[in-house]
C-alpha cells in the first residue's frame, strides 16, 4: 500500500497544508486518495457531532469521496494536547485501539494515504504511547513537515533524528512558511533550505510559501509527489 504518516516539527507546522496539498496533486493526476486523522482536538458541535477543520480537509480531498468517522474518528472539543482531551471527555486512548486503522486501510485501499499526526512526534497519547508509537504500529514509512520560522533547523533536525531512532524512514520532507519574516531575505532563506537538505538527507517534496489564501490547490503548485 502506498500510505505515509505525515508529522510536523510543532503545532501549526503546516501539516494539513501539505497533506492536503499532496492529496490534491494526486486527484490531479488522476490518482485515488485518502486522507486520515485520526485524532483530532479543536473540534467544532455540528448537527452530524464533533467535526474539526482540518479532518474536513482531509475528507474533501479523499476520492472516492469517505464519510467523516472514517477520516477523523476520535474528536474532541478543547484544542488541547490530545492526551488531556481524552482524559477530560473520559475516552483515554490507547494505541491496541487506534490501530484499528489497519482495517480502515485494508478496507479503504486508494492510490496515495496519507496519515495525519498532531503536532509533533513526541505529542503524548497517554502516560505511555505518543504518536511516535502510533507510526511504528502501523509500520509506515514518514513525512516530515517542517513549518519555516526561527528555530525550524534544530526542531526539523531533532525529529529527523528521532523518526530515524525509532526505526522508520524519512520518506521525505516539506517546508511550509509559517512566519513570513523568515523568508523575508531571500539569501538567508536559501541558506536555510539548503541546509535542511543537507542534514536531513531525505527528499524534499517541495517549500510552500506564506499564502494569503492557504488551501489545498494554492498549496499544490509547490509540492511534488514524485519524490516518493
């Protein structure tokens, strides 16, 4: 199966940009997809239940088209770190449980997945288990989401490093600029970039800018999936 587990180097590093972005380079080229998250927190009451923007995301870009408890079938409300979510709505989440997505997957069987983390890869499930955990279970290769702002080089180095440790690869890697001071002198951002190829000695899928209208199809342009 062609199925990637998409994690970032922090909170708002730009994952759904880039997972979205990719699925909708795929449905361009004329491929199925799938986008899952499994846990989500910062979910919005609709009529249907609990519902957060950035499963939604996901969900509009999964073709053929998927229900919502499919993509996203853990939500909670307060955008807090899912582990306290879980613990305050009473619903503590185990890794045994979660890997039920190995159903989902053999059942839902598309041309590119793409399996979305929160925040970053220590972010903890309970006491124990953290999504680190939740990649290794399902065994899949990782993609690192890097959102470009001071700081960036140690944060996508030490996850780099960490994916790597806890023996999956680094399928490959993708900026998205997230301060737009950051990218502001363009010789220092070049520089910056390069040494992200470098140290993190994976395949970069492609740097998305600071869009004023983020969205999958402004995203897409940027991103290549050729390097998987």
């Amino acid at each position: 199966m062609n199925v990637w587990f998409v994690t970032g180097t922090d909170t708002d590093a730009g994952k759904t940009l880039v997972t979205s972005g990719l699925l909708y380079t795929a449905r361009q080229q004329q491929l199925s997809t799938l986008g899952l998250k499994p846990i989500a927190s910062g979910s919005q009451a609709t009529p249907e239940g609990l519902q957060n923007s950035d499963a939604l995301a996901l969900q509009h870009q999964s073709v053929p088209p998927v229900d919502y408890a499919t993509v996203n079938p853990i939500a909670f409300a307060p955008a807090i770190a899912p582990h306290l979510a879980a613990l305050e709505a009473g619903q503590p989440l185990e890794i045994s449980t979660i890997v039920s997505l190995r159903e989902t997957l053999s059942q839902t069987p598309r041309d590119i997945t793409l399996i979305e983390g929160a925040g970053g890869w220590r972010v903890p499930l309970n006491e124990q288990e953290d999504f680190a955990d939740l990649a290794m279970a399902l065994e899949l290769p990782v993609i690192l989401v890097v959102g470009l702002k001071l700081g960036c080089l140690n944060h996508a180095r030490l996850t780099a490093e960490a994916i790597r440790a806890d023996g999956l690869v680094l399928a490959g890697w993708a900026g998205s600029v997230v301060d737009p001071a950051f990218a502001a002198d363009t010789a220092r951002f070049e520089a910056n970039i390069a040494h992200l190829n470098a140290k993190l000695t994976a395949p970069c899928l492609g740097i998305i800018p600071h869009l004023d209208a983020p969205s999958a199809a402004t995203a897409a342009p940027y991103l290549s999936l050729e390097p998987l």
